[in-house]
C-alpha cells in the first residue's frame, strides 16, 4: 500500500492530499529514510512523522486497503511521541 493511502486509512493524518504533501516536504521518514508518498508500506515498518508541534513514531502492525474509524488505531503502534516546544526542541 502506498505511504499517503496507509497514512489516510489508518487516521495518522486526516487527509490523503495533506498525507502526500508531508512527504513531499520531507517531513516522513520510512525504516530511517526520507519518504516518498508512493513508498510501498508492509507491516513491521517503522514511520517517524514530524507535525508542526510534535514528533511521532510508530510501528506498521496491520495494512488494510479500508477500515472503520474506530479500528484504524489497531493499524499501527506508538512507539513514540514528542511535543515540540516553539523553537522545535523537545520539552
């Protein structure tokens, strides 16, 4: 599944369109690289997402071309969440 799909399905960012321009700005890393929003996604992969006030990282569990909003969480673990502080530091 693509990058931008998995981040809309699984609810980690609410819009595919917004999804595909946080990887075109190199705001998404896959396994420690830099992602495109077309990058194939399988479970065991780890994503590291950084948002304008926080940090996340989280391990693929589950790929799923649609799911219910209320399951979407069971798509992905947390392995991390920082908050950023304004000057992009963590608190």
């Amino acid at each position: 599944m693509r990058l931008d799909k998995y981040l809309k399905v699984s609810r980690l960012i609410k819009r595919r369109t917004v999804a595909k321009e946080v990887c075109d700005a190199g705001r998404v890393m896959l396994n420690g690289r830099p992602a495109k929003a077309g990058s194939d996604i399988v479970p065991g992969d780890v994503l590291q997402i950084s948002f304008g006030n926080k940090s996340l990282e989280a391990e693929v569990v589950a790929v799923a071309e649609a799911i219910k909003a209320s399951e979407a969480s069971t798509m992905y673990r947390i392995i991390k969440e920082v908050k950023l502080n304004p000057e992009g530091e963590a608190k």
